[in-house]
C-alpha cells in the first residue's frame, strides 16, 4: 500500500513514517497544502492520512479540492482519507466526515489502531469485506503480512509480499511494471529498472509457475485456478 502523510509536526510525521514503513508500506510525506496537493497530483497513493493543521492552511482544503477532482485520474477523488487531529470537538469530526473524509482520529493516537484503519479502509476502498483474500489454495492476510497456499506457510520477503497483494487486489484485472511500482515504492525509494520482474521471478519460484501471469507487452496478473 502506498500512503501519503499530509503533517507539519515533525516527530510526529517520522515516527508515523519509521511505524508504517515496518508495517511493509510505502509512505510518502508532504507538510503542507500545496506540497500536498502537488503530491496527488502526480503520484497514485491507496490512502491518505491528513492532519488539519498545516503550516500553510487548513488540511480541510486538501480534503475539499480530492472530492471536487474526478474519480480514475490523477488526483483520484476516491482516494481514502483518514483525518488525524488535535481538534476533538464533535462539531470538527462532523464538518471532516460531512466533507468526504472516511475516518478521524483524534491526536494522541495508537499507531496499531491507527494502522488497523488504514487495513479497514483500505479493504472497503478495494471492494473487500473480509479481512483474509483467498485465491485457490492461497490465503493471504494483510495484517499479519503473512501467505499460506495449501495450508502450508509460505516465506516472502517484504517486496515479494507487496507485489502478491498489489495483484491480488485488483484480480482479474492486469497491472503493468509501472504500476505496481507505484504501489511499492516511496520517493525516497532507489528502484532498480528490473526489481518488479526479480519480485515476479522470486514469487514464481515460491508459489509456482502458474500463479502469476504475463500478459505480454502489458503487465501481470494472478491466476486463480493456478493459485
């Protein structure tokens, strides 16, 4: 999952950053509204996690302007927010949720809470009620970043578990190179021109050939009746 954190309290955007990149996520942070908005404009995020008081506005302006954008273009109106802020007044919950936000939490916050969110929203925004995916014999839960196929534990590596999910997510549709690399990797992130194919490559060798497919020329899919 990519995640974009909108905050401009410094301790608070690193260590949300250090929490969830252990957690296996890409994460991207901005501390303002117009670096913000820039950001969502260029770049595909899962999620966002916005607080509303930035140095340079009100986050709430961010929330306005990604439910005005239309829907499968950059920026993404159905992108998922999660509010996070200091302003604990109902009337404030109100006005965000009223707004198009998906969730809130008031600051100070549990990290794990926050992160179990995050899974939730993520879930409703992928179509998805249930909390493990399951296809053929593989069963994958999300929260524990944890793959069996045919009951047996099967061992990824971060990248490698990122790759499955990104796939698994969006079956049966395709997802080119670009893509998944989008969903994989921050800014910050040094990306090698074949890491997506070394991942496929590595995953093949663990679940076998068939599960993940090319479709040449256009990308890579998960078949179920391989899985």
């Amino acid at each position: 999952m990519r995640v974009l954190v909108i905050e401009d309290d410094e301790g608070i955007a690193t260590g949300l950053q250090a929490h969830l990149r252990q957690l296996g996520w890409a994460v991207d942070m901005t501390n303002g509204v117009e670096t913000a908005w820039t950001a969502l404009r260029v770049e595909p995020f899962d999620l966002v996690l916005l607080d509303l008081g930035l140095g340079d506005g009100d986050g709430a302006e961010v929330l306005r302007r990604l439910r005005q954008a239309p829907v499968g273009r950059l920026p993404d109106a159905a992108t998922p927010v999660l509010v996070m802020t200091a302003r604990d007044q109902v009337a404030a919950r109100i006005e965000c949720l009223d707004m198009g936000a998906d969730d809130y939490v008031t600051k100070p916050f549990d990290p794990d809470e926050l992160a179990a969110r995050m899974r939730a929203l993520r879930r409703r925004s992928v179509g998805r009620a249930q909390a493990l995916l399951k296809v053929g014999a593989l069963e994958i839960d999300p929260a524990n970043r944890s793959v069996r196929q045919h009951g047996q534990p099967v061992e990824l590596s971060a990248r490698e578990f990122g790759v499955l999910l990104a796939l698994v997510e969006v079956r049966p549709r395709v997802l080119s190179r670009p893509q998944i690399e989008a969903r994989l990797y921050s800014w910050d992130n040094a990306l090698d021109s074949n890491a997506v194919e070394v991942h496929v490559h590595h995953l093949r060798r663990k679940l076998g050939e068939g599960v993940i497919r090319t479709l040449r020329g256009v990308g890579y899919f998960v078949s179920e009746d391989k899985a």
